[in-house]
C-alpha cells in the first residue's frame, strides 16, 4: 500500500507522450489514445482556413483568427463541426445532459457567436492531443 492508501496509482497524461517521467517512475504504459477521426477531420478544415493547430488551446488566438475570415469560411467551420459531431463537441452546448440531440446541437451550432465558436474549436485543440494512460501498482 501507498501513503496514500491505495494499491494502484493510474494516470491519464498528454505530456507523457513527449516526457517519460511516469514510466522513469515506474509506471507503466498501458495504452496511447490518439485523436478522434472527428476532431481531425474538423482541423483539417481549419488548416486549410489558415489556422496554426498548434494554437488552437488558445481562445485569443482562435478568436482573432475567426474575426479575419468571411462569413463563407465561418460557415464552412459550422458545417465541418456538423458533418464531423463528436460528443465532446455537442457536450460543450448540453454541459448537464448526458448526450445531446444532434438536431438541437446542429440549432446550436448555425447560431453560436464566433465567441462560441472559438471555445468549440478549442474544445477541437484539447481532443487533438494525444493521451497516454499510465499505471502502478504497488508491490
């Protein structure tokens, strides 16, 4: 047993991908859990609109950027987070339901403010990134 209390010590990280300091700890790597197809066909979108992927966490930026664009591109933003859903996505408009109606989540979408729009494609950023899951189990 731990200090803590527990036999086992489980960790979700996205650092652990380019940083081994679980692993140097003793932990083991038991799985790496790559983007979802949804959120890399959204950002294939967004690149071609000549967003930097590596800047999507930050809302300024994805916000500034939305702002340069015209109302055609803007909507082809929309209609990649429609024709790609994922739940994550349709979370970030229902936050107190478990799964959301993909009608309703299509309402939301073609009405969101670019404000709403910026926090979804950094919602889109965050799924980007790749999770490592790590255990320990004490001997």
């Amino acid at each position: 047993m731990t200090k803590a209390g527990t036999p086992y010590v489980e960790m979700p990280a996205v650092m652990a991908k380019y940083n081994p300091f679980g692993e140097k700890a003793g932990m083991q790597k038991i799985a790496e859990q790559p983007p979802p197809k949804e959120a890399l066909a959204t950002t294939q979108v967004l690149q071609q609109l000549g967003f930097n992927i590596q800047l999507l966490g930050s809302e300024k930026y994805v916000l500034n950027k939305l702002q340069t664009l015209t109302n055609k591109e803007i909507a082809k933003i929309r209609e990649a987070f429609i024709k790609h859903c994922h739940a994550r996505f349709m979370k970030y408009f229902f936050p107190h339901q478990l799964f959301g109606k993909k009608e309703a989540y299509v309402k939301e979408i073609k009405k969101a403010s670019l404000e709403r729009v910026a926090h979804l494609i950094k919602v889109c950023g965050f799924l980007m990134q790749t999770k490592v899951y790590l255990f320990w189990k004490c001997k």
